[in-house]
C-alpha cells in the first residue's frame, strides 16, 4: 500500500471515529474498546487543548484586545477550555467503564 493512500486510510478511520465520539460517544467508546487500535483516537480531545494553548500563545504576540473584546475572547476560551475537559472526561470515563467491565466479563 503508497504512503498516500495509507495516510488517507488512516484520516478517514481517525475522522470517522472522532465524529462518532463527538455525536454518539457511547457507542464508539464501546466499539474503541473492542478495537484498542483505535485507543489513540480517544486522546484527541487532549490534542485539542494543546492546540488551543498554543494558538492562544501565538496570538496574544500578535493581538492585544482590550474592552469587552477581551472578555468575550476570555469568554469564549474558557467554555472551550472546560467544554474539552468535561468531554475528554466523559470519554475516559466510557472507556475505563468498558475495559472493566470485558475484563469482569471474562
């Protein structure tokens, strides 16, 4: 298999179970579990709050709000700040639930 093709197998596999994760985390937390080689699809959440920190670094070098643009832009950062938390949360948590309990059931 080209490198090309492999690279748009595995995007399309990442995506796929990301989007799952993001409507249905349930279920593809479920299916996850099933198939650890999707484990890694799990910490994605994680990857977006290191993107954010570092986007947020770079552009406070370039812009400096002040006024109400500021607190909304503190605002909006912080609910995606807590939304990505409380979601990879819930992610680990459907995870850890689901790893306990195919051990239990064995």
């Amino acid at each position: 298999m080209r490198k090309s093709i492999f690279f748009i197998f595995i995007s399309y596999v990442w995506t796929k179970t990301l989007l799952g994760l993001t409507f249905n985390p349930f279920i593809s937390s479920r299916t996850i579990v099933r198939r650890p080689v999707l484990l890694p699809v799990i910490f994605t959440p994680f990857l977006g709050l290191i993107i954010l920190f570092i986007s947020g670094r770079v552009a406070a070098l370039f812009v400096s709000p002040s006024g109400w643009h500021r607190e909304m832009i503190s605002v909006i950062l912080g609910t995606v700040l807590f939304s990505i938390i409380f979601w990879q949360l819930l992610l680990l948590y459907f995870v850890f639930s689901f790893i306990l309990a195919l051990r239990s059931g064995k």
